[in-house]
C-alpha cells in the first residue's frame, strides 16, 4: 500500500513546489523580461511606451476622470492630494539592466476624500472599472471587501496600477509601469 502512494505523495510535493515558484511580479507588468535580454533589447521594448511624462499625463487625465465621476456619482467632496506621497523607483525586476535615470516607474500622489463609499462598494467598483476600462486598465489584480475596508485594484498592459479603496475615507493612488525618461 504504501508503495502506491509513493508516487502520488512526490506528484503532489513536485506540483506544490513548482507553484511556489512565481515571484509573483506576473501581474506587474505583462511584459517582464529578466536577464535573459541584452539591456539594448531592454531598452528597445521601452521605447515602444510612452516616455514617464507621456505615461504621467494619461494617467492624471484618468485620475481626473474617476474623481468626477465618484464625485457626479455617489457625493464625495473635499478630494485632498496628499503632500510628499509621490517617489520613483528603477523598474527590476523586469528591466534589470536600466538604471532608474534612464528608465523608472513613477508612484504618483495620492488622492483622498473623507467619504466613505462602503454602503454603495459595488457600485463604485462598476463605475471604477468603466472609466479605467477606457484608459487600458482591464486586468482584476485585487478585489476585497471586509468589515470596514475595501480595495479594487486594476492594471493595465504597460504594467501600472491603479487602486481605489475605501473605508473611513476614500483613497486612489496609482503607480506607473516601467518608462523610458527620455526617448
């Protein structure tokens, strides 16, 4: 008997195993590239994006988008940007090769409201993803809701997130995938 289940035991630990393998960066951004391309094949699949100023101006003009219409839609007033909460960070894993002077991501000011949207969650998520949807932001990363807290997140294929929460107060904040400072 214990023969037989030998080679479901080592079947089941091999299937473990390889799940546990993902760096979990899949969902950062769809194109990860690793070591395995030169950093001229790296900086070749940068500049097909939009250069970080390009990518940041897109991304304000969405931010824009969801703040009127959680605002049009469900009353929340009084949207503050918190001071100092922007910063850059280089874009390994997926682009190794670039130093954050050539190629970055960019975490962008939170914005935050003292409303809370809790009561109608699911219908903040619906109109959410409508006006992502339009900018590119298709792809589910986190959607929770618990007692007193809610979070959807959304990507889209360049690799940037977007996150609107809810609890006390309503937050949004958004990080850019990985560009090319320059062209």
């Amino acid at each position: 008997m214990l023969s037989r289940a030998w080679p479901l035991a080592a079947a089941l630990t091999g299937a473990l195993l390889l799940a546990g393998c993902s760096d979990g960066h899949e969902n950062l951004d769809p194109q990860p590239t690793g070591p395995s391309m030169s950093k001229q094949q790296q900086q070749a699949q940068l500049a097909t994006r939009p250069t970080l100023d390009e990518a940041i101006a897109g991304y304000e003009k969405l931010r824009v988008s969801i703040r009127e219409r959680l605002t049009a839609d469900f009353g929340v007033a009084q949207w503050t940007e918190e001071p100092n909460s922007a910063e850059f960070s280089g874009c390994a894993p997926q682009f190794p090769y670039m130093t954050e002077q050539e190629a970055s991501k960019k975490f962008l000011s939170r914005w935050s409201a003292p409303t809370s949207l809790l009561s109608s969650w699911d219908q903040v998520k619906r109109v959410v993803r409508e006006v992502a949807g339009r900018h590119g932001f298709t792809t589910v990363t986190l959607d929770t809701q618990q007692a007193g807290d809610a979070e959807l997140n959304l990507t889209d294929q360049l690799g940037a997130q977007l996150s609107v929460g809810s609890g006390k107060n309503t937050v949004m904040s958004l990080t850019t995938g990985c560009h090319l400072v320059k062209k």
